[in-house]
C-alpha cells in the first residue's frame, strides 16, 4: 500500500542536516521508492545529500533550493538553514535522472528522459512525471523530454534562492548543479492528479502580443510599448515600474496567457521593466497570441492554497496516500509575514495526509486534457492516491 513520511531539520550543519530529516522521513517506511527534498541555498547541497544517502541508503532523491522555507505537518520550516523531505514507497517504479545542461536544453531533455527510463529499468512511458529545472529554460527541457516519452502528465517547479541571484541549485541522490534538468518518472496503477492554477480574477483588460524579443521579452501590446499597456492598464506610472520595481508591483497584478481552449490561463510574472518600456517575463510568450491583466489580493492568494488542495482532493477521486505541493515564491513574497496563514490554510485541507510544499520560480502542470505548461505565481499541487 502506498505510505509517506516527511521530516525536516534546521541544523546549519548539511550533513546532520540531511542525515537527520532523512532519518525522520524513512520512518515507518520498509521500502522508499523515491525522495522529494527541498532545502536552504546556505547548505552545501552535496554534503546535505550525503547525510540524506546515510540514513536512506539506496532511495532515489531529487529536488532544488527552495525559497526563504518549506512547509510540513510540523508548519514553515524556515531559518538561515532548513531542509524538508518526503520519502513515498508503494508498489511502484520510479526511474530518476538528473544531469546538468549540455548542447541545449531540448538535447538535454531528451538525453535526461533515456537515462530516467533506463535507471527505472523500462521502455515504456512513464504514468506521470515529475521535474524540477533552473528558472529560463523550462519549456525547452520540457520539449526534449517529450519527444521522448509523449505527453505524459507532469508536475514540478523551479529551482530558487532567496535573493533572485542565481545561487539555486537542483540535484539528485547523485549529485548537484545550477543549470540542468533532472525528472522522476513514476510507473504505478494508481490514480494521480494535479491541480494547477494561478487562482488569479480575469479582468476584461487584454490585448493582442504584437512584438517579442527572444522567448521572453515582451516588447508590444496592441502595437503599444508593453510597460505603457502595463501602465495604463494598472493605473501606475511608467517610471515606478522599471527594473525589479516591477516584479513587487505585478504579485497581485500579472499577466496571464490562455490555452487554446480556454481551461487553463497560464500566469505571466513580469520581472523586470526596462529602460525601453518593455519588459521581462518569467515565461515564454508568442506573437499574436491575447495576454490578459490578472488580478488578486493577498487574501485571495492566501485563501487560494486551501480551496486548491480541496479542488485537487475532488479531482484525485480517490483516497489521498500524500500531497506534493508547489507554491510559487513571488506568491509566498506577497504573503509575507503572513505566512502562517498558508500553513494552516494546508494544513486544514489536507487533514492527516503527508505533505511538503516548496516555493519555486516557476511552476509546471496541465489542465484536463491541455498539453503539460510552464507558469509562473502559481500553484501546482499534486495528489497521489493509497
């Protein structure tokens, strides 16, 4: 039967560190199949592995730094250091690889998605999988991946630090690194389900992508300056919105791209405005696509990660053995102070039923029968059933 255990330590030494929540994890566990951990940029990461592979000899770990914290049944593990963990057994093959970038991220998508089917011993597509990458280049990793395997059901998030520097890093049981890819591929007859949203209100301000540079500049709107749309459309001054000005002011205010058939609208965080008046997104967009202004407070970001997990228990359709929990960090820099609320928010959905929930910057999902999707301020929860 399926079974979880989380644990987590705050020790700044990384290999007690890892050694210790391990240890907690595997409790009660006779035959862990796979590890999520998620921990502190402050730790070395290799030595945090090394403690983990001490008490959990042999188990597949994957995972990234996480931002500012994770939360667990025990609440917001937080501090200069922490790490949290959540080893599942079931009657089940998971098949983990991870390796850093090479030629480009398509190539190494692929190359990823062969040693992840050879390391779980299969041929065959996996029933769902799970990856974790730095923030830049999601969707092209995603791309090599599925030309592998096809579009398989998917969940994941981000690598993230807590000052937006570049110091993440995502690793495996075999290792760490900044820039890469690394995937759980998980075969198993039991059900699967996530829940992936921005929990954002639409508003009736839209317009047409009339210009991008490379993949994630958006340049145009409407044939207008994109940070003037911005602008317009917010009611705020131009001039407040440049450099990383902008990245606060759109928490509560993003941008949000729909899928073909209207289930899913994928949010667009701006992160940086620029001296031309375009602007940096956290996701790739095209031309002549409809981008939306989005709009939340931080009640209703709050209130979202409770009535998420609620909708993602009704979606699942079956009983829930564990949850894995994605949050987006520009969400959890929103909330603030106020982050005990999310905890309980959780905690009070998600009743007896294991937990860890990290925050990324960038999250990974699908909707329905839509094609797997990268975002960003949003919430990928995933349940999986006993």
């Amino acid at each position: 039967m399926f079974k979880a255990n989380v644990g987590s330590c705050t020790s700044t030494n990384a290999f007690e560190a890892g050694k210790t929540a391990g240890m907690k994890a595997a409790e009660g566990l006779s035959n862990p199949k796979v590890a999520f951990m998620y921990s502190s940029v402050a730790y070395d990461q290799d030595e945090l592995i090394k403690g983990v592979k001490e008490a959990m000899n042999g188990v597949p770990v994957i995972g990234n730094t996480s931002f500012t914290g994770v939360i667990t049944p025990e609440g917001f593990i937080t501090g200069d250091a922490f790490v949290g963990i959540m080893a599942m057994e079931d009657d089940m093959t998971v098949g983990v690889a991870g390796m850093p970038k090479g030629i480009d991220a398509i190539t190494t998508g692929e190359e990823v998605a062969k040693k992840a089917l050879e390391n779980a011993g299969r041929t065959d597509s996996p029933n769902y999988f799970y990856m974790v990458a730095p923030p830049g280049e999601e969707e092209f990793y995603l791309k090599g991946i599925t030309k592998v395997v096809g579009r398989v059901p998917f969940f994941g998030g981000s690598a993230a630090d807590n000052t937006i520097s570049g110091e993440w890093k995502l690793f495996t049981d075999k290792g760490s690194f900044a820039d890469g890819v690394a995937v759980a591929f998980f075969y198993t007859d039991k059900k699967f389900a996530n829940k992936f949203t921005g929990a954002y209100n639409e508003t009736n301000k839209s317009g047409v992508i009339t210009k991008v540079v490379g993949n994630r500049v958006l340049a145009e709107i409407d044939g207008v300056p994109a940070l003037e749309k911005y602008a317009e459309w917010s009611g705020k001054n131009t001039k407040d919105l440049l450099g990383m000005n902008l990245l606060g002011a759109t928490i509560c205010a993003p941008l949000g791209v729909k899928d073909r058939l209207g289930d899913l609208v994928a949010i667009r965080h701006p992160m940086n405005g620029n001296e031309d008046n375009t602007m940096n997104l956290g996701n790739n967009i095209a031309v002549n696509t409809a981008i939306i202004y989005m709009e939340g407070s931080v009640d209703e970001l709050i209130s979202s990660t409770g009535k998420t997990l609620n909708e993602l228990k009704e979606k699942l359709g079956a009983n829930p053995g564990a949850y894995h929990l994605v949050h987006c960090g520009g969400r959890r820099a929103g909330i603030d102070s106020r982050i005990d609320e999310v905890v309980k928010e959780i905690k009070d959905a998600a009743g007896d039923v294991p937990f860890i929930a990290e925050f990324t910057f960038g999250e990974y999902g699908y909707e329905q029968d839509g094609i797997n999707t990268c975002g960003g301020l949003m919430l990928s929860f995933t349940g999986f059933s006993k």
